[in-house]
C-alpha cells in the first residue's frame, strides 16, 4: 500500500501554490485555526476543484463533483434536513451495499455509525468542494424543512408546561374566629408547659432528674412556645 503524501507536498508537485505562498499559508492556517486546504480556499489561490482533489488525495478519500453524477432523491431523503446540516452530508447514492455520502472533510467514527444505524448499511465518503456541498445541502434540505423538523422535535421532546392555579383569595377571619384562634393557641401553650412542669411529679424519672425543677420549667416555656406556634398556624387560613 503506498504511503500517502501530505497534502503540502501534493500542492506543490501539482503547482498549485509556490514555496513563498505555502509557507504563508501555513502561517496563516496555524493563526486562525483552520486546516491547511481550508486556507488555501480562503486564500484563492488555486481552484476549489483542484484544492479538494488534493485534500482529497492526502487523506485517502475519492473526490468527486456533483455536477457529474446523479443524487438519488429517495436516498438523500433517508435522512433529515437538521441531520444533514448539522454534519454536512448529503447522501447521494446506494451502491454494492453501501451508502455513499459527500462531505468536506471525514465524517468521525460516532457519526458514521449513526448513520449507518439510520440506513441499516455501511456508509463510505467522498469528498466535493465545500460550494458544491452548500448548494446540494440548499436544495435537498431546505432551511425551512429543516426549521419544521426541529420544530416537531421540540413539541415531542420539550415536556408542556403544568399550568399552575391561581390562588384563591382568603377572607379575613372576623373577631370570633381570631379569637377562637388565640383561645386554642394559648391552651396548646398552657397544656404543653403543665405537662413538661410537672413530669417528674408523675412520671418515674430518677430522683437527681425530678430536683431540677427550673430545667422542667424552662424546657415547658421552650416546648409550649412551639406547639403555639404550630397551633396558631394550623388554625390559619
């Protein structure tokens, strides 16, 4: 198997760019953040066709132009248009049990393999000029299909919200039934201290626990406090 070339060496072999305007685009490529032939589209140096023959040639991949081969609609049409413009493929045929996709770069190993889940098949890629991929992707998924399915995917996926009830307006309670309220609230209080006081007077506790009558008072202050208060609140409305 011969040894595949890197794509600076293929451009120059081919004449595509000189020494002085390669070594600037790799500076340029290295500043940006963009692949090498990404740079040299950018650059226009050489022509798009050319470019991504030779891209394609330094990764292993055929190249191909849209322009001379057929899309088979009922193929391209196996996928969706938010699938084909998140990954930038268009599928354009099924050949010896296979699907060939066009792409401007190698799909990686996770998409392929959601693709291959999709067609029930092994898919393989070719590469095409980034323009031709922009106007395929344009006419077999339109922006606006692709809108409506990621509009139908939000109604299935996104739960609906719970509409909540406004509140019901209270009325105020009237004298009898404050002070009704305070009477029950104030017994709570009375009932619980007496209980919590007098403990050690009718429950056998130890005799050095029943001497500390101001601990029984103070803990039938703290424990008639709060059955008040949850009196008082559960008298609320």
């Amino acid at each position: 198997m011969a040894e595949r070339r890197k794509l600076e060496t293929i451009l120059m072999e081919h004449k595509l760019v000189s020494v002085e305007q390669l070594t600037q685009i790799i500076k340029y490529a290295h500043a940006v953040g963009i692949d090498l032939h990404e740079a040299v589209l950018q650059k226009k140096i050489a022509s798009p066709d050319a470019v991504m023959m030779a891209y394609a040639e330094s990764i292993g991949i055929p190249f191909i132009r849209l322009a001379d081969i057929s899309v088979d609609e009922e193929v391209a049409a196996q996928i969706d248009p938010m699938t084909a413009r998140q990954y930038s493929v268009v599928p354009v045929s099924i050949d010896h049990g296979y699907v060939l996709l066009v792409t401007t770069k190698p799909i990686v190993p996770d998409i392929a393999d959601e693709l291959r889940m999709t067609f029930n098949l092994p898919v393989r890629c070719a590469i095409c000029t980034p323009a031709e991929l922009s106007d395929a992707i344009a006419k077999y998924y339109p922006r606006d299909t692709a809108r409506m399915v990621n509009t139908e995917r939000s109604k299935v996926s996104r739960p609906q919200p719970v509409t909540k009830k406004p509140p019901q307006p209270v009325e105020p309670m009237n004298n009898e039934e404050i002070k009704d309220r305070f009477m029950k609230t104030f017994a709570a209080f009375n009932f619980t201290f007496a209980f919590t006081f007098l403990a050690p007077y009718y429950l056998p506790l130890p005799r050095w626990i029943g001497s500390h009558s101001l601990l029984f008072f103070l803990l039938g202050v703290l424990l008639g406090g709060i059955a008040a208060r949850i009196t008082w609140k559960a008298l609320s409305r």
